[in-house]
C-alpha cells in the first residue's frame, strides 16, 4: 500500500513571491506522482506528472516538481505566483502507472494575495 | 469537447431515501471512479471500474453501490444514505495507459438530513 503526506493544509502567499507546496510519499514499490489543482467549484485537473527520466518535471501555469527518490519527495514549485494560482493542489500516487490505485494527499490549499 | 458530466450539481435529501448519482464520459475511456472529499481527507476512492461489467472496491466502499453496464456510463448508488454520506463526489475516467491522467467531473455536493 502507499501513502501520500501534505504537511501543510494551507500556504498563504502574496503575488509574484516564490511557493513551494511539499509532498512526501511512502510506498514499497516504485511509483508514479501526479500534482492535481482544483480551482473553487471545479473538479481537479492534471498539473504535471512524473513516470521516469528526468526529476524535475515542467507542468501548465509554470509549476515545476522535483523527484527526489532518496528523500521520497515531490514538491510543486512556482518561482512567482499569481492571483489566479489560488487553489487547492493534491499530490497523488500511483504504484502501477495506471489510475486504479491512485492515491491522493489531503490537500494543500494556496491562497495567494496581492 | 471531452468532458466528464456529473449530475446533479447539488442534491438534499433524507436518510434511508435512495438516490443516484450520474456520470457519463465521451471519451471512450475504459477506466472510471468515484471520490468523496472530505475536509482535512483529501480523496478517497470509493469504486472503480476497469470496464463494463467490471468494478471493484476502492478504500471506502461501505454504503454504495456502482453498476457498469454501458463504457461511457458509471451511476453511483446510495440506496439507504446517512448524515455521514453527506459530502463532495467526483466521478473520474481515464484510458488505461500507463500514467494517463484522469478527467474530473464538476463535483456532486450531496447533503443528507
């Protein structure tokens, strides 16, 4: 079985200042990572993704996440937020590579403010 | 457009009443699921269907019920709802790719009273 930890369950952030959402997972097999956004009244929708190859994977809006196997983390990161980046983000695993097993984080909820 | 439609967006209802929850997708997908949010749970798959006529338990399937009778069609069940069914539902689909990414329906926000 796998497990996804979000320590923080809200991030305040004003405009144009870096963010970092963290994600660790614990699983004992390997695995796929997914960053999931959901906007107010909205479903969730796909960030980004890693399967293999490089560590760090570019997704839409200009966030990036760092693989790192040694210390079983994810984190999402965005250099310089917007108002609009205002969500609520999910980290996801996958042991499998297909979403029968995905699990999700509880969440991490990103208000930015001017 | 590909799109995931739940339906309704909201529904009150009473316990012990049964009702369903639709979702249809138009992506000829294989794969299919349902979630409830909860605050502070994040997720929680509660069924999940690789195919017609195949579902299975997700972590939290006590109290519904899933049918897959047709591809595109994966109604959720409630056949006797409680106060602690009360919560947001999402319906999902994806291919069966490895690492594809699921498609969202818009939430169905059921209260119980």
């Amino acid at each position: 079985a796998q497990s996804v930890t979000q320590l923080d369950s809200q991030v305040p952030v004003f405009e144009e200042a870096p963010v970092e959402l963290r994600c660790n997972y614990s699983s004992s097999v390997s695995v796929y990572l997914f960053w999931y956004v959901q906007y107010p009244n909205q479903g969730l929708q796909l960030l980004l993704k890693y399967l293999s190859g490089s560590t760090l994977v570019k997704g839409i809006n200009g966030f990036e996440a760092e693989f790192n196997k040694s210390q079983t983390s994810f984190h999402l990161r965005k250099p310089s937020v917007h108002i609009s980046d205002t969500a609520e983000y999910f980290c996801a695993v996958s042991p499998t590579g297909t979403a029968s097993k995905l699990t999700f984080g509880t969440g991490t909820r990103l208000q930015v403010t001017l | 457009e590909a799109q995931v439609t739940q339906n309704p967006r909201y529904l009150i209802t009473v316990t012990g009443k049964k009702l369903t929850v639709t979702c249809s997708q138009n992506m000829n997908h294989e794969y299919m699921s349902w979630y409830r949010q909860d605050p502070g749970l994040g997720l929680r798959q509660i069924y999940y269907s690789m195919n017609v006529e195949v579902t299975d338990k997700g972590d939290v399937p006590e109290g519904y019920k899933v049918s897959r009778k047709e591809k595109r069609n994966f109604p959720l069940i409630l056949e006797s709802p409680s106060p602690n069914q009360t919560s947001l539902y999402f319906c999902a689909s994806s291919g069966l790719g490895l690492g594809e990414k699921l498609f969202f329906g818009s939430g169905t926000q059921l209260s119980v009273l």
